[in-house]
C-alpha cells in the first residue's frame, strides 16, 4: 500500500513537472518580431550598410534619440533588411538612421527614414503596435537629410 502511494505521488509529480516544462517552452515560442526592409527609391543610391533601426515608446522618445530597443541592418547598398526580435508586446514608432559623419544628430547627408509618412519637410511618424508572438513587416523608404522647415530638431 506504502509502495503504491509512493509511486503513484512519483508519477504525480513527474506529470507535474512535465506539464510545467511544456508550458514555458510555450512561452519561450512566441517569440515577437518586427522586421522589414529599408531601401532608397529608384534614382537615389547610397550604402544603407550599418544603419541603425530603431523602436521608441513615444514621439518625445524618437525626437530625443532614446530608442527602447536598436539594431543594426542586413546587407549592403540601396536595400537593406533588418529584424528585431523578443519585442514586449505595446505601441511603437520606428526609424532607420544612418549617421554618416557620426555627429550623434540628424545632420545634412545623413540617411533617415521612418514608418508613417510625409517626406523630409513633413514627416508625420504613424505609431504602431505589437501583440505578444507576433510578427510585423515594414518597408521603409530612405532619404538623404537635408535640413529644412518644418523638420523636427531631432537629437
């Protein structure tokens, strides 16, 4: 009788625990990603190597370059890839950034683009947002900065 209890709180626990792993690797699975391309329309050309993709949790955020989480593109040329994965689920803006002469500030040459839309003299970022295990694609088109009205100082 002892010998029964004994293994059926074995198998009990074994269960238990089998049924614990399963549903953190579950959890590990929904991996939540944002991905996408950056690329200069046809009739511009630039290396778009090394640029820097980023999320912020705000627009005062993106306007003060404190990116949440960054990553660097995929490639070299006028079309880029890029991915950032193990996103927290929540609200979003997205940039690429490429500092060409490493001033830390959008100055004139640099390579920008964002998601949302209007161009250089308008821009007009459009937040987006992410749901745990989700994946979400982009296309950003790149512009070559040139400062003019209208365009945010962004740090």
């Amino acid at each position: 009788m002892k010998r029964t209890l004994l293994t059926v709180s074995l198998l009990g626990m074994v269960l238990l625990t089998l049924i614990l792993i399963s549903a953190c690797k579950k959890t590990e699975d929904k991996n939540t990603i944002i991905k996408g391309t950056a690329y200069f329309p046809a009739g511009t050309s630039g290396d778009l190597s090394n640029a820097k993709v980023s999320i912020y949790t705000s627009y005062e955020n993106w306007n003060n370059n404190q990116p949440i989480k960054f990553v660097s593109v995929s490639g070299a040329g006028a079309n880029v890839t890029f991915q950032i994965d193990e996103v927290l689920s929540g609200n979003y803006y997205l940039d690429v950034w490429k500092d060409i002469d490493n001033s830390a500030f959008w100055s004139v040459g640099d390579y920008v683009g964002w998601y949302g839309s209007g161009g250089l003299g308008s821009p007009d970022l459009t937040e987006f947002q992410i749901t745990d295990g989700e994946t979400l694609t982009f296309d950003i088109p790149m512009y070559i900065f040139a400062k003019g009205p209208g365009f945010p100082a962004r740090k």
